[in-house]
C-alpha cells in the first residue's frame, strides 16, 4: 500500500452538473512548479499576503487561459504562516475554472505545510498521495495520484481510466532523487492503463545517469523531445528541470513552454492522444 501523507480528500467546489467523463479528442495538461506564490520574489516569507493573492490571481489566469484538463502543481502551500496563511490551492480552486482539486502535503513544521496537488475541471477518483523517505537537510517532498475517465468523442465502448501524477524531486542530490525514484517505481508499477507523470524533476535528460531518464525506463514513459533546446522551465542557464511523461499507449500532439512568470519555473502544457491498439 502507498504511504499516505496528511492529506484532504479530493473535492469539488461549489460548481454544479460537473460531468463525470472528459470526452474531448485530446487530452490537455500542464504542470508548474508554483514556487509558493512568491512568483519571480526572492522569497515567499519576505511578501505581504495581499502580493501572494495578487500573484496567484496571475497564476490562475494563466491557468484558465491553458483550458487543461489536469494540471499538475508543486510546491502547493496549505495555510502556512511563511506564505500569507492561506491555502493556496483552495484559493486558486475559488479563483479558476478548475473547481475540482487533491492535494497532498509531504513537507510540515511550524511555518509551512505544503505539497504536490492536482487540479481539474472533473471529479477524481481514487486520489492517494505518496511521502518520500525525508531527506534532512531539505524538505521532504513527494507526489499525489489521481484518475479521470476518458472517451475521446465517445469513440470508445467503454471509458479509460487515464492515471495522472504530480511529484517533486528532490533539488540538492541525485542520490536522494534516485531513491525517490526507486519508491514511485514501487508505488507506481502497478498501476495499470494510461498514466501521466508531471513535474519537477530538479534534473534533465541530458545529465550523466539522468534520474528522469531512469525513471522513464523503469516506468516505460515517453518525453517529448527530450534533446530538444528551446524547451529550457527553468533559471538563467536554461535548466529544463519540469517535464511531462506518458506511457506508452498515449503520445504528444502538441507541446510548450509558457513564456509568462508566474513562479521562478515556467509552466509546461502538453497535448495528449490516445494511441491506436495498432500503433508502435
């Protein structure tokens, strides 16, 4: 069984006559790092909690304007005293289209609860989140779970059940990286059907024994272009650290980078198909 964090169940808001299945042609999603909505500032403690709400308002628009069907976020703050004491997701759930949320929280002490969290338009079903081993000196980080069923255009008998994951990888060690990895293959391999894993890696594919590109071969997962320049989610150097991975049975039709700044990372958004049962 997964180890679960402290964690909400999923929910929805307020909206009404939520459909239950998503029956578009393709699959929309992005996943941002969100950076505990101090946006570009050097740090979330040092801003008024007006500035925070006014930076998440930012980040929502882009959001909204994304028209995603899954949105994968990290460094999601429940109410913590570092960051304007108030939940971050709850807000962006009150302030978006995206009325249906999960969240899940891996790092807790006195000035912060904050975690990985995913948004929708659609009710999840069966929504777990995962804590990694600590890892003293950071923040124990971690990745939440979440499913919706699939009928593109109803062209199916039946619905699948398409399995999406937002996870943070450690920043200062690929050794810790590598054991966080070795945990979600564990918690993962399981899982059967389309799945779709988005995130901070805090690594790239180009890195000697990459742990993203571990990852995606113990998991059997895709990445859009992995050697492409221009793709760059993060800092000066043009670091790609935030990726979208598939399985097999899905591909990319369209993938990018926003250019906007609402965080110290860049938002990424991808296309998904569904592979024909003959496809390679």
């Amino acid at each position: 069984l997964p180890a679960l964090s402290g964690v909400a169940n999923a929910a929805c808001g307020s909206s009404t006559d939520i459909p239950g299945v998503v029956d578009s042609p393709t699959l929309r999603v992005v996943t941002l790092n969100m950076a505990h909505g101090r946006k570009d500032g050097r740090n979330q403690m040092l801003l008024k909690g007006e500035t925070i709400r006014n930076n998440l308002l930012e980040l929502a628009e882009l959001l909204d304007r994304a028209e995603a069907h899954v949105i994968a976020l990290q460094e999601a703050d429940a109410e913590s005293a570092w960051s304007g004491k108030f939940n971050h997701v709850d807000f962006l759930v009150e302030n978006s289209v995206y009325s249906c949320s999960f969240h899940g929280i891996h790092a807790s002490n006195r000035m912060y609860d904050f975690g990985t969290a995913l948004l929708s338009r659609y009710p999840f079903q069966g929504a777990f989140a995962h804590s990694f081993e600590p890892s003293k000196p950071t923040t124990t980080k971690g990745f939440s779970v979440a499913a919706l069923d699939w009928n593109p255009e109803g062209a199916l008998a039946e619905p699948v059940k398409v399995k999406f994951v937002s996870v943070h990888l450690d920043f200062s060690r690929r050794s810790v990286r590598r054991s966080q990895i070795d945990e979600m293959v564990r918690v993962l391999s399981g899982i059967e059907g389309p799945l779709v894993v988005m995130g901070d890696f805090n690594t790239d594919w180009q890195t000697e024994d990459s742990s993203l590109k571990y990852l995606a071969e113990q998991l059997d997962l895709l990445a859009f272009e992995p050697h492409t320049e221009g793709l760059s989610t993060y800092g000066d150097k043009g670091a790609r650290l935030d990726w979208i991975l598939v399985s097999s049975d899905l591909d990319f039709s369209q993938y990018a980078v926003f250019p906007e700044v609402v965080s110290d990372h860049s938002a990424v958004a991808a296309e998904l198909v569904l592979k024909e049962p003959d496809d390679d």
